[in-house]
C-alpha cells in the first residue's frame, strides 16, 4: 500500500519532462504564429527563433537524459549485482504481498477521513459483490445498510480521533445484491507521508457466528418465553455446594429477584411448612442414590398465598459445571386449584345421590335402629323389675344392664355410618379392611333386602391385605352397586332372588370386589353407556349411581367394571390397589 | 344362635308358656328377660321354622311373633298356622309405618299388636290377656270334650230323645213324636240326665247348645 504513491510520483516526473518538451515545441510554435503576419524579411528571422528553440530543447533533453544515465551507470556501478539481486527480491516479494493483500481472506479497506474508498483489495470487494473499481472513488457508506450508517461513521470518527490507536467493532454490511453479511473490523487511522489522514479497516465475514449467535440468544428468547408461558422454570442443582442455578421463570415462581444462583437454604424457606420434611426426604434420597426424583409440593409465598409447583430432576453427570441434578418446576397452581374445584363439584354430586340413596333406605334404615332401640328398651323394664323383686336378682338385672350398653352402642353405630353418608366430608383415605366396609353397608340394606325377599350370600375373603381408601366414598359405590342389584331383580318371580358379594385378590394381587345378581341382566345395547352420567332404564331413575362408583374407583387407582352372567343377571367387580409403601 | 332361651323342662308343668319368633337376638334376649322377671315361662326362636319343629305342650300360652320375618312373614306364618289348625293367639310387633300389615294380621285374627319400641306393662298386659283367652278357650274345648264323651256313651234312642227335650217338648208330645209311650220317654230321660250328668233341664239344654245338638239332627254339629 505504501509503495503506490512512490509510484505514482515517479511516474509524475516522467509526465513532467515531457510536459516540458511539449511546452517548448509549443512556445516556439506559438512565437512562429504571431509573427506570422510579419513581412517577407522575417522568415530567416524566424527560421532563426525555430532553430535556437530546437537546439535549447535538445540541449535541454540531452542534458536531462546525459543525467539520468549518468545516474543510472553511477547506481550499476555503484551498487554491482548482490542490489540488482535485492532489488529483484524486493519485486518478488513485493509481488508476493500484492499477491497476499489481493486475495487475503481478509477485506481490506483505506478510506480518507471523508469515507471515500482510497483502496480495497480484490477480496474484500468480492466479498460484497463488487469490482474493485466500482468501489474506489466511493463512499465507504455504499456498503452498509441505511440502519448501520450511522455507526459506520461514528466507527471512523472514533479511529480520527484516535490517531495510531486500534479499534474494533461488529457491523453489518449490505452486499450488492443486498443480502447482508456481518463483519469484525479492525481499524485504525495514520497519517500519510503526505500528512494526509487514511483509515486502514481490515475486515473478517462473521456471518456464520453471527447467525449462530442469533440463533442461540433467539432460542434462549423463545426459551425464557416459553418457560414464562407454561410457567415452568428450569434448576441446575450443584449437590456439593448447595447452589442452585435458576432460569428466570424459576425466580419467578419462587417469587425471588434474579440472581446468578440461589442458596439452597432460602429456597427450602419458601417451601410451605407442612411439606418441608418430605421434600427434603425426597431430594435427600435423591442425592444419596443420585437417582432421578419428581414430587408435588406448596410453596408459602410472602404474601401468605400458597402456590403448589411440581418439580422433576433428572441426575447428570456434568464434571464441566458440576451439575449434579438438572430439572425443571412448574407452578401448577391454576391445575390444582381447577382440579380442586372439580373434585369439589363431584363430592358435591356423589354426596347428592348418597342422601338420594340413603332416602330410599330410610324405612330399612329405621328399622336398624329401631330394633336396638327396641331391645334397649325391653331390657330397661326387665331390669327394673329384676330389681323390684324380692330379694332382687342382681345377677338377671346386671345381664340386663349389659344388654342394654351393647344394643345402645349398636344403635349408634347405625347412626354415626348413617351420619357419615349423609355429611359431607372431606377425602380421608386410610388402611381399611374391605370387608369391614361391605359389612357396614350391608347392615343399613339388611331389611331392603328382606323386604325384596332377597337372600344375600357373602364370600368375604379372610386373609385380605389393607386398601388405602376413603370409607365413606367405598361404602357409597357398595351401596350403589347392591341397591341396583335389588332393583334389577325386583320383577323376577320365578326364581330364587339371590344377591352374591364376593371379595378376593385378583392375579395382580390387588384386591377385588364382586357384586352379583340374578336380575334382568344388561342389555349388550346399553353395555357402553352404563357407566355415563344420566344414562338410566329406570323410570325414577336418576341414572347417576354407576357413574359416581366409576369416578371414585377411578380416584382410589381402581377399576369398575360390570359383565354379563352366564345364567341370568349381571355382576360388577371393582378393584382397588393394596396399601403400598410409596404410592402416590 | 339358638333361639331356645334356659326356661323350666316344657314337659309336666302346667304353667303359661309365652313364644317368641324375632330374627334379631336382641330383641328376643330382652323379651325373654322381662317375661322371666315377671316367673313367665319363655321360648325363643330365631325363625318360624325352628319354632315348627317344636311338639306343642297342652298348656296356655301366646306366640309374640315380628310381623317382618326372614323369609317367610309374620303374616304368611299366621296363615300357615290357621291352614295346620294350631289356634295359639297370636301378638305381633311391628315397626313404624307397618300399618297396613297390622290391619291385615287383626283381620287374620291376631290378638293384639304392640309397635317397637313398647311399654313393658303393655306387653305383659296383652300377653296376659292372650294367654288368659287362651286358658279360657282351652277350658272350653275341654268342657267340650268331655260333653262329646258323655253324649257318646247315650244310645241312638236317647239322642233323639235328648234332642226333642232341650227343644223344650213335653213328654207326651215326644212319645207321639216318635212313637213311643209316654212312661218310655219319661225312662229314657232319667237315664240321659244321669248319663249326661246334668242337673236339671235348663242344664242339658245349656249342654245340648255346646254341643250343637238340633232337634232335626240329633247328632253334634262340630
Ligand atoms: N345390576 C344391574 N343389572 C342390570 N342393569 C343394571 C344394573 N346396574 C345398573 N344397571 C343399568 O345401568 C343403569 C344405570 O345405573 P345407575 O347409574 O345406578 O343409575 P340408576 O340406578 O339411577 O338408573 C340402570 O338404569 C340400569 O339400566
Ligand atoms: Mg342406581
């Protein structure tokens, strides 16, 4: 680059001499045309100017050119070949950096301080999509996007006014088919011999880093976006140090200011009172095990509300950043508090058709009590009267007495089972024996039954493992199941009305509940439709029962299902899983 | 459960004797407390069944029976006792809203009905009365029957005689009757009064009344 002026200047000289040659033959053309007019006396006089001129130019010229070759030889003398030999170096080598500066995959550019192109190497217009000469004479601005102009300029500005010093900066350049193309340039400005300022820009296409760190800060956008959509933040769980690395939304969630990491101990804080010592199980074992661990727990936020998150880990092995566990949270509180609400709508219902049901065996039901009742009553007189003998028979009136405290506590048991159907609780599931269950319902159907003439038969198995389950709700879909077996067998006259209750543990070992009758049996039409909301065959039917059964077998993790009989009538099983450590 | 309660040995005594068929044991523990507490004699049953199987003993007695039974009804067991002639007077409890079987075992004949749960003195007052009703009738089958073994041991003749007297006809009227002299059925009345042990006329009439004699039979219409 700097050789060109040198170049040019040489040149110049050359042009000048013979500027001078011409401006001599001019001047003794020019005294020829004004003496033109002159009288026929002049032409030796002007023969005479023409040949002092000639002979002046050529003295001139040989003078000069005697010069120059009295150099030249001085220089072949002076220097003899090993400079020839450098000389001839200098070319090659010179040629060899043209050659470099050309094609370099590096954009080169000079421009003055007004931006105007002064050079650009082959490549670098290439790169843009130009000639070399479409470029030079130009505005440098040319190849940058109207929205990049103005840092462009600034970018030169800052180089003037930093004279010698480098500068760097990433800018987009607009091709000259318009497609665009980032660069990474490094500048700097320097004065020229000429004391002229230049700024010298080397240039380096980063399009594809660029694109590809668009496309990372893009998809951490979408990232963050999406975490923020579906509520769900992501953790990074150093175990050795207690950090925790969060996303944004994890802050969020967690109702904390971003920060690089957070200590785990703030974040157990938060964690709501009641669930703090199972998710410190869960993740201790975790850890211990360094296995992978989901769980469901509330978070008590400093405003007093409750947020419930569940949060799943999966263990890596990241010696890099010594990530231990890698997860991800999310706030489900709108899912439970919908589901809690749907919950509460099908308690609702089931406690509806459990009083409906309960309606319909208030004769029977009275009947359970009254009996005691009855007895109680009885034995109150008879002991009176034990007493009022003469001597009295204490040991008749204390039979008595005892009588009356277990009829009394029976009374109530019928009482307290109808009460729990009636109220309205709450879940509360716990270890029970099913066939406690069925034995309670049975002892509110006895005389429904006996009024339809119907015997019942019990196969309860005695060695049955405890089922978790909520008792009202079980005793609900046994009393349903037993009040359709009495009605499907109310018209049948020709044959024993049998009523079976069945239970047993299935292949899988869970436990099974059978419910058969022998009555009008299920029409493979309905066989579908048993199970919806409001289908009934019955004319006060409410055609809810079946449904209800299903919803709750289905929330104890069962299943209900009915079948056809081989001989008349149709049984319904339900099945329920046994008490397992660890259940959810 | 057995439904037999510890009571005195059925056979020899002659005292009352009260039933009682309820499916649920309570109610037959206490029952059978308070008859005992008042020195009633007791039997308990489970079920109408358990009581058929028993050979009844000769002696007054009432059956409390629950108008809801297992299997067979309180009613269709009252029933089935009429069909095998076996009068015990019958005393039914029942529940609430059981009105409309009450009406029809009152029809059926039972003698009373007491609703659970019931006054003690209640019971005992209807079963008192039933076993009372039952001692009378007793007596009166057993008049009856020893009527029946008297009139038996009259002749063909004195039937006819003993018929056409408690008809209130004179001697003379019966001797034209039937064709006899007057001192014959002056001779055969004497034996029928001593045969029938009857004191005096109205006596044999009263008698030929219990035993339905009527002038055109002069057989007992039983
Ligand atoms: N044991 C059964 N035998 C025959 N059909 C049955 C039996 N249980 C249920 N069904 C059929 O399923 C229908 C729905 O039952 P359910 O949901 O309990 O409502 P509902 O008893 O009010 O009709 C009944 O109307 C009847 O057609
Ligand atoms: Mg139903």
């Amino acid at each position: 680059m700097i050789r060109k002026p040198t170049i040019k200047s040489w040149r110049s000289a050359e042009q000048w001499l013979l500027g001078s040659m011409a401006l001599a033959l001019g001047t003794v053309a020019g005294i020829w045309l004004l003496l033109d007019p002159v009288p026929m006396a002049v032409p030796h006089f002007a023969a005479l100017v023409l040949l002092i001129a000639s002979l002046a130019a050529s003295l001139i010229m040989i003078g000069l050119a005697g010069r120059t070759r009295r150099q030249m030889e001085a220089m072949l003398q002076g220097r003899a070949s090993a400079e020839a030999r450098a000389i001839e170096t200098l070319r090659n080598s010179e040629a060899q950096w043209k050659e470099v500066f050309e094609h370099n995959p590096v954009m080169y550019f000079m421009v003055d301080a007004t931006g105007t192109v002064l050079s650009v190497n082959t490549f670098g217009a290439a790169q843009l999509g130009y000639s070399v000469s479409e470029l030079l004479g130009k505005s440098v601005l040319k190849v940058f996007p109207a929205e990049e102009q103005l840092a462009a300029k600034s970018n030169v500005g800052v180089c003037l006014e930093n004279i010698g010093q480098t500068h760097s900066w990433e800018i987009c350049k607009v091709r000259k088919d318009g497609s665009s193309l980032w660069v990474r340039e490094n500048a700097k400005a320097v004065r020229r011999l000429d004391n002229q300022l230049i700024v010298l820009i080397a240039c380096e296409d980063i399009t594809e880093r660029k694109e590809a760190e668009n496309a990372l800060r893009q998809s951490e956008m979408y990232l963050a976006e999406a975490q923020r959509l579906s509520r769900t933040g992501s953790f990074g769980w150093r175990a050795g140090s207690d950090e925790i690395i969060w996303s944004e939304e994890t802050f969020r969630i967690f109702g904390f200011d971003k920060a690089p990491s957070i200590n785990r101990a703030t974040v157990i804080q938060r964690i709501h009172p009641d669930d703090r010592a199972r998710v410190l199980r869960t993740t201790g074992r975790a850890l211990s095990e360094w296995k992978d661990f989901e769980h469901g727990y509330r978070l008590l936020m400093p405003d007093g509300s409750v947020k419930h998150v569940h949060a799943r880990a999966h263990a890596v092995k990241d010696t890099s950043s010594g990530i231990d566990f890698v997860g991800a949270v999310s706030d489900v509180t709108a899912r439970k508090r919908a589901e809690m609400e749907l919950h509460e709508a099908q308690a609702t219902l089931a406690h509806v058709t459990r009083v409906t049901a309960l309606g319909e065996l208030a004769a029977s039901i009275a009947h359970e009590v009254n009996q005691p009742l009855a007895a109680v009553v009885t034995n109150a007189a008879a002991c009176r009267r034990w007493l009022d003998r003469d001597p009295p028979d204490l040991k008749e009136a204390r039979g008595t007495l005892e009588s009356i405290i277990k009829d009394g506590t029976r009374a109530g048991e019928v009482i307290q089972r109808v009460r729990a159907l009636v109220n309205k609780a709450p879940d509360q599931k716990a270890p029970l024996n099913i066939n406690d269950v069925i034995n309670e319902v049975i002892s509110l159907v006895q005389h429904e039954l006996l009024n339809h003439r119907i015997s019942l038969q019990l196969e309860l198995s005695p060695a049955l493992p405890l089922a978790v389950a909520d008792r009202v709700q079980l005793q609900q879909v046994i009393l349903n199941l037993v009040i359709n077996g009495i009605e499907a067998m109310q018209p049948v006259m020709d044959r024993p009305r049998e009523l079976m209750i069945r239970t047993c543990q299935d292949e899988a070992r869970q436990i099974m509940v059978t419910v058969k009758d022998c009555g009008v049996g299920l029409a493979t039409e309905n066989a579908d439709r048993l199970f919806d909301a409001f289908f009934t065959t019955k004319s006060g039917g409410m055609g809810m029962g079946l449904s209800i059964c299903r919803s709750i077998v289905d929330a104890h993790g069962g299943r209900l299902s009915a079948s056809g009989n081989a001989g008349p009538g149709a049984t319904f099983h339900f099945t329920l899983p046994l008490d397992q450590e660890g259940a959810p | 459960m057995t439904g037999r309660q510890a009571s005195p040995s059925l056979a020899g005594a002659e005292d009352p004797i009260v039933f009682v068929i309820d499916d649920d044991s309570s109610v037959r523990e206490a029952l059978s407390s308070l008859f005992r507490s008042v020195g009633l004699r007791v039997e308990a049953f489970g079920s109408a069944h358990e009581f058929l199987q028993l050979k009844l003993p000769n002696v007054p007695s009432c059956l409390i029976l629950d108008i809801r039974l297992p299997r067979v009804s309180g009613l269709d067991f009252q029933a089935e006792l009429a069909k095998a002639d076996i009068h015990i007077p019958v005393i039914f409890m029942t529940g609430h809203g059981d009105i409309p079987m009450t009406v029809r075992a009152m029809k059926a004949g039972a003698v009373d009905f007491l609703t659970k749960p019931f006054r003690d003195q209640d019971m005992l007052d209807a079963v008192t009365a039933a076993i009372e009703r039952d001692r009378n009738s007793r007596d009166e089958a057993k008049v009856l029957s020893n009527l029946h073994e008297l009139f038996a041991t009259l002749t063909p003749r004195e039937r006819q005689v003993m018929a056409l007297v408690t008809t209130g006809l004179m001697n003379k009227q019966i001797a034209a009757e039937i064709g006899l002299a007057e001192i014959t059925v002056k001779i055969h009345r004497g034996h029928i009064m001593r045969k029938m042990g009857a004191k005096s006329l109205p006596d044999l009439v009263r008698m030929a009344e219990l035993l339905g004699i009527g002038p055109a039979s002069g057989q007992p219409q039983t």
